[in-house]
C-alpha cells in the first residue's frame, strides 16, 4: 500500500484506519514520517519542519534536511533544529506587544503629565522615540488626555531630527537624558 492511500486512509476513513493500523502497526512509522515530510506545514505543529518547497529534495530552512530524507532517513521525522520563536502563536505576540503597548502608554501619559510642552525640542521628542518607544502622535495623545497639545512645530522639528540620524547612521541613537523642564518643578525626566 503507498504512502499517499495510507495517509488518505488515516485522515477520510479514520475508523478504517485505525483498524488497519491495529493489524499492522509497522506501517505506523511509515505514515508518521510521510506525514512530516509531505503533509504537515511548519505553523500545524510544534516539532514540524520549514520546508522551502514542494519537491523531494526541497530542504528545511532549519535543520538542512529534504522531504525524502525525512521520509526515508534513519532519524526520527520531526525537526530538531526548530527554533523557539517558531512555536509562539500569532495570539501570544499581540498579547505581548498590547502589554508593552499600555506599559509605554502609561508611560506617555505620566510624562504628557510632568512635562511642559513648550520647553520640548524635536531632539526631546526623537530621544523620546528611540530611547522609550514613545513617537511624537504618541506623545500628541497623551497630551491630549491632559488637556494640552504638541505645539504643530515641533512635529517639523522632530522630522528634521529623524532624518539628521537616520543619516548619521546608529551613532546618533545613543540613551541620553531627557532635559525638558517639568511644569511643577519636579526633577527632570
Ligand atoms: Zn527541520
């Protein structure tokens, strides 16, 4: 029986199969390898490869093996080379990100609160943005919330910055000290 009926077998004729697998139990390493080399996608299950394609000799990004070694080879069928991030679930990374999102909100709104805008500079807003994740719409918002604005210039300001360091190269992204005033004489941020 070829590879191709058995697996149709196992997935249409469930009761069938599993009949036939009983009887015959050596034909279940065949389909388990089958299954990884040919039928599973990388996002199906956390231990499948990363084929780069459909043909036999098409190899797994991670491990380096092809479909038919998989299939044929002594080892067993899963990857071994698969790495961590591969088994995150698309729901786990918008969870996480929604955490680091309200944690740097949070953050916006408590220097929206402390900081006067008009003592801000377009190098205030960038070293906000490379140093805290917080972009100048960001920071808009939160002063909003706190019943201020963002001075229009300053968006202007901020762009001359950003294209300025993105000229410079990384060299100009490193962490400085935020010196803007605060409105009620509390220690710079
Ligand atoms: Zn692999």
């Amino acid at each position: 029986m070829s590879d191709e009926i058995l697996i149709l077998e196992a997935k249409r004729m469930r009761p069938m199969a599993d009949a036939f697998l009983k009887d015959h139990p050596q034909h279940w390493d065949g389909i388990e390898r089958a299954t990884y080399a040919y039928h599973l996608n990388h996002r199906e299950r956390s231990d499948a490869h990363y084929f780069s394609g459909s043909r036999m000799e098409s190899e797994c990004r991670w491990c380096g093996r092809s479909r038919q070694a998989v299939r044929w080879d002594q080892h067993h069928p899963r990857c071994s080379k698969r790495p961590a991030w591969a088994n995150e679930t698309i729901q786990s990374v918008i969870a996480r990100e929604e955490v680091l999102y309200e944690r740097v909100w949070a953050l916006a709104l408590e220097i929206a609160r402390q900081i006067d805008p008009s003592t801000l500079t377009g190098e205030t807003l960038s070293i906000l943005h490379h140093t805290h994740g917080i972009d100048p719409s960001m920071l808009e918002c939160a002063l909003i919330e706190n019943g201020r604005a963002l001075p229009q210039h300053l968006h202007d300001a901020y762009l001359g910055v950003y294209k300025l360091h993105r000229e410079t190269g990384r060299h100009g992204q490193k962490r400085e000290i935020i010196v803007a005033k605060t409105t009620d004489g509390a220690p710079p941020l």
